[in-house]
C-alpha cells in the first residue's frame, strides 16, 4: 500500500506507535484493568488505514506481545479473563489487516481508474505541437481536483490553409456526457478549420455536429446542455488575429508589460443552441505584434474568487509582470497566480492555451540567419 496521501501531515505516520505505546502504559499504570484497549484497538485500525501491510502487521504483533506479557504480569494468562483479553486483541489485530486491504484494493483500482482517464484524455485532448511557423504554443489542463483527469474544457490548435487556428472551449456540465461533447466538438473544429474558408462556417459546421450528437440525449439535456467557445485564426505570417466569440470569455494580448482583454463587439451565443434561430455574430479583427502572446482561458481563471469573493481579472493581476520569455511561462504564472488568489481548491476546472509570435530578432537567429523557420 502506498504511504498516506500528500494532503496529510508526515507526523500521522507516527499516530499508530503512539496510540500503542500510549494504550500499554495506560493499562501498566492504570487502577483498572486494560483501561488502554480502546487505543490499542485505535492503533490496529489506524495502522491499517494509513501505513503498509509490513507496517500493519507489527503494530498488530506489538500489540498482542504487550497484552500478553500485561496478563502475565497480572496473573490472567491462563484463566478466561486473560484468554479473552488475548482474542479480543488478536481480533483488533485482524481488524487492522482487514481495513489495509480493503484500502489496498480501492488504491490498485483508483490507479486503473486514473490510467484509463489519463489515456482518455490524451487521446480525446492531445498536447498541441509546441511551434508552428512564427508561433510558440503552450497549453494546461487543470482540473479542480486534484484527483480529476479529464472534464469538460477544451483547446485544440490546427494548421489549415487560412492560417494556424485555434479553439477553447466550455462544455457544461462534468462526467461521461461533457467528455463525449468535447470529443464531439473537437472532431468536428478540427474537419470544419481544414475545409472553410470563415470562422462563423466553421461555428456552424459545429453547432451542427453538436445538434446531432444530442438527438441521442434526453429532451432536457438538449435544452440545458450548451458550449461556450472561442474560435481564433491567427493569419499567414502572424500578422495579425480574427477572433469568433461563441460566449466565451475574452481572450487577452500580452505585450511586454500590458495585458489587454480583447473583448467581442457582439459576443455570440454558446454552441448547441443553435435551435433558437439567432444568427452567428461576425468575428472580429486585431492586430498581434511580434514579441507578443495571446492568452486564451476558460471561466476556472476568470471565475475564480479569493476570500472577499472577488473574481480573478487577468488584465489586473498580470499587467506589468512581462514580458513573459515565453507561452509556458506565462501560463506557470497564471496557474500559480490564480491559486494564489484561491487559496484553495477552486469550483471549477481551468484551461489555458497560449500562443506567442517571435520577436523577428529571435526568429532570425533561430533559422540561421535566413529569417525562415526550420
């Protein structure tokens, strides 16, 4: 069995030896016998719960040595008093091997759990490549568990004949059904940002597979479940940005030390409700200088609350932090800034998608001097 899980102090180890030694001085001393039994018990079971087998079965082998040289030194190991002392300690003792493999099991089948979400995720959300032309790329999937491998946000980056396109996405709700929805969402941006020429076709083409996956859902499902989603196309040559905004929140461009939230005109509705009628908004144009990143989020940073209940804004807490070296950089300080905010365990997963475009200097001196990219 592996040790106690990180979130419990190191001294807890020690808790078993204590309760022994604490319950066989208490029955040494005491004006009554075995006073100290309810400990030794207390120590069986907790050595169960948190140590290894080995472990277990010396605090069960020490416990039933000192109840037994306790009767002798009492007079009672060979009448029932002392024989039935001696069974309900032996007992105990079993209690705390029953309760470590009974733990022992639920860990070998939480670790098959954990590999077959580990690889799910991989394969329904693979890591996207860390350069394409000018641009350096980095992504984070966080849950808000630390146990949790796989939920409802997505990101995905495509290099298609329009330029390199990107996607960040909300699915919700949790569990199987946000899973299937992401698989679903990614198969059809990754088809549609190859084959359309404009990001409000792709939009479409998704809302359509999504309208399709859920004729196979429950009639309140389909009215609840919806995605919020950001579709960006950074243009040839990474000159500038073409943002789709599907509800979802504000991308932001870091420039040195700025940290600016572009913000939709006309923000769009979510994906998967596309039975309202409304038409699909028109997306929006910005320029992305060379030397900066874009920042690409889901609602686990931006609804994330400190103890005042204050949200977490980007703009705020980042500006005058850069120039940031480079994407992963910037995202380690993001997630650590936002758990730094939290002070805890946040209410929802987070992911983050960060896309810079090389400064030419940099660019120059990384092709040889030629100014293209090997």
């Amino acid at each position: 069995m592996p040790p106690p899980s990180p979130q419990w102090p190191r001294y807890v180890e020690f808790a078993p030896t204590v309760l022994v030694a604490a319950g066989l001085t208490w029955d040494v001393f005491s004006p009554a016998d075995y006073w100290g039994d309810p400990m030794l018990i207390a120590a069986s079971v907790t050595a169960g719960a948190l140590l290894s087998l080995r472990h277990t079965l010396a605090i069960g082998a020490t416990i039933i040595v000192g109840v037994f040289a306790l009767t002798v030194k009492d007079g009672t190991a060979d009448n029932a008093v002392g024989h039935l002392e001696l069974f309900n300690t032996f007992f105990a003792a079993l209690m705390g091997v029953g309760v470590n493999r009974v733990i022992a099991r639920h860990g070998r089948h939480l670790d098959v759990v954990r590999t077959v979400a580990e690889a799910a995720q991989r394969a329904v959300l693979p890591a996207p490549p860390q350069r394409i032309g000018p641009l350096t790329i980095a992504a984070r999937y966080q849950a808000a568990q630390s146990e949790a491998r796989i939920g409802g946000d997505a990101y995905a980056v495509q290099r298609t004949p329009f330029g390199v396109r990107l996607l960040i996405a909300d699915v919700r709700g949790k569990g199987l059904g946000a899973v299937s929805a992401v698989s679903v969402l990614l198969g059809a941006f990754r088809e549609a940002a190859e084959q359309e020429p404009d990001l409000t076709t792709v939009a479409d083409r998704m809302e359509r597979a999504l309208l399709r996956e859920s004729e196979q859902t429950s009639e309140e499902d389909r009215l609840e479940g919806f995605i919020t989603a950001l579709i960006c196309e950074v243009l040839p040559g990474g000159s500038g940005l073409r943002l789709l905004d599907c509800g979802h929140p504000a991308p932001y461009l870091c420039h040195g030390g700025a940290v600016r939230a572009l913000e939709s005109r006309d923000p769009g509705l979510p994906l998967g409700i596309g039975m309202l009628g409304a038409a699909r908004t028109a997306p929006d144009d910005w320029p992305f200088p060379a030397g900066s990143t874009l920042l690409l989020i889901t609602d686990g940073v931006t609804e994330a609350r400190n103890d005042a209940g204050t949200f977490y804004d980007p703009a705020v807490q980042l500006a005058g932090r850069g120039p940031f070296p480079g994407p992963e950089e910037l995202i380690d300080v993001l997630v650590r800034d936002v758990e730094r905010w939290t002070g805890g365990p946040r209410d929802d997963d987070m992911a983050v998608l960060a896309v810079g475009r090389q400064a030419e200097g940099r660019r120059t001196l990384r092709s040889g001097g030629n100014g293209t990219d090997r």
